[in-house]
C-alpha cells in the first residue's frame, strides 16, 4: 500500500506530529512516567488519525484512476526571484518544532506533509481527459480533509478530546491554500469548493466541543447561505 520513501516520510511525520501533541501533559510538574504514558497515548491517536487519512485519500484517488504519495512538505524556494534548492528545507516540520517549543506546548502548526497525485495514463485511457484536472485534484484532497472532521465526529461522540483536537489542528493547517498542500489543491482547482468547506469546517470546530448535531447543522446552514450569497454575487 505504501511504498518504502512514503513509509518513511510517514513514520517521521507520525513521529513529529506525536511530540507536538504530546509536548505539554497538562500537569503543572514535570513527571517523566506519567508524560510517557500520555505520549503513548497520542502517538496512538495521530497513528489512527494519519493513517487513515492516508487510507481515504488513497481509495478516491484509485477511484480516479490516480496514485496519491504522501511525502514530507518541502520548500524550495522562499522568494520569487530566489535560488531553488533541490531537495527543500522540510519548512512545516521546522515551523512546527519551533512554534511548540516557543508557545511550551500551547500552540500546534500541523501541516507537515503534502500529497503527490500523478494519474495512471495507462488506466486512464479512455476518459474523456486522460491528465489529471484540477478539479480531480480538488476533490481528491477535499477527502484528506473530511477524514479529519469524520475522526473529529467520532471523538467528540465518544469523548476523546485529543482525538478531536489532533483532527482539528490536522484539519485547519492542511486546508491552508499555500505551497502543495491539500487547501491549494481544493482553492485552486475550484474556489467554490474551497469557500464552502472553509465556512463548513471554521463554524463546525468552533461548536464540535459543545454538541455534535448542532455543530453539524448549524455549519452545513451557514455554509450554504454564505457560499450562495458569495457564489451569486461572484457569477
């Protein structure tokens, strides 16, 4: 299913993701044994959540004829008129070290890792358009982010407040519409998309701890009502 580069880049990412959660235990002293046990227990949530993000990802992408890799997020170039690097800094790793570090454990940057999609031409032939389409792109990814919110779901319904949290953070940073990640995928290969499921998943997390049918409800009216008055006065 993953192929040994992806099994790597994933197995970092779990890692990294692991000691951002599970930087700050929630007790004011510092006890070794008790802030391993609860870095067991993140790193258990982040395994679920990632690898099944990956696993959703995965089946729309086959559905479309598309093989999707996961791979570490790097930045190759930093300004417009700058030297490209070859191989990258891994920025959102590096980010995300420095801003958990800094905040002690009281502010996440989650968004780490970007997917490659490249379609099966061979499998592909026959299609109306056999190169893969922006709008394919978009939905493809948009199926990373709604994974998040699902786990989001489950957590909250069974009360496990770090697998909503890690969901969210996971959720909200990737959806960011820069460099090659899921949100630039889903901005940039249909912007209509991108403001529904933006105005969506903002409402939803900021209700989710609250109650889950009307974090649900009340995301799905606003994002409808807010997409069409945009969508009408843009088209």
């Amino acid at each position: 299913m993953f192929t040994k580069k992806e099994g790597i880049h994933l197995a970092i990412s779990i890692l990294i993701l692991a000691f951002i959660f599970g930087f700050d235990d929630g007790r004011k002293t510092f006890v070794a044994k008790y802030w391993l046990l609860n870095l067991l227990g993140v790193f258990l949530i982040v395994v679920l959540s990632v690898l099944f993000r990956e696993a959703v990802i995965k089946y729309k992408a086959s559905r479309h004829d598309t093989n999707s890799e996961y791979r570490i997020w790097n930045v190759k170039k930093f300004w417009f008129k700058g030297a490209e690097s070859k191989k990258g800094m891994p920025f959102g790793i590096v980010l995300a070290l420095i801003i958990i570090i800094v905040s002690k454990g009281k502010m996440f940057f989650t968004a780490i890792g970007e997917h490659k999609l490249t379609e099966n031409i061979e499998h592909r032939t026959g299609r109306r358009r056999i190169y893969l389409q922006d709008y394919e792109r978009a939905m493809i990814c948009l199926y990373s982010i709604w994974s998040g919110v699902i786990l989001a779901i489950v957590g909250a319904a069974l009360g496990i407040k770090m697998l909503v949290t890690v969901n969210l953070f996971l959720v909200i940073f990737n959806y960011l519409p820069i460099g090659d990640l899921d949100g630039a995928k889903i901005f940039f290969g249909n912007l209509f998309l991108y403001v529904f499921n933006l105005i969506f998943l903002v409402v939803f997390f900021l209700l989710v701890k609250q109650t889950i049918i009307w974090a649900l409800v009340t995301a799905l009216l606003l994002s409808i009502i807010v997409s069409f008055i945009w969508y009408k006065k843009y088209n």
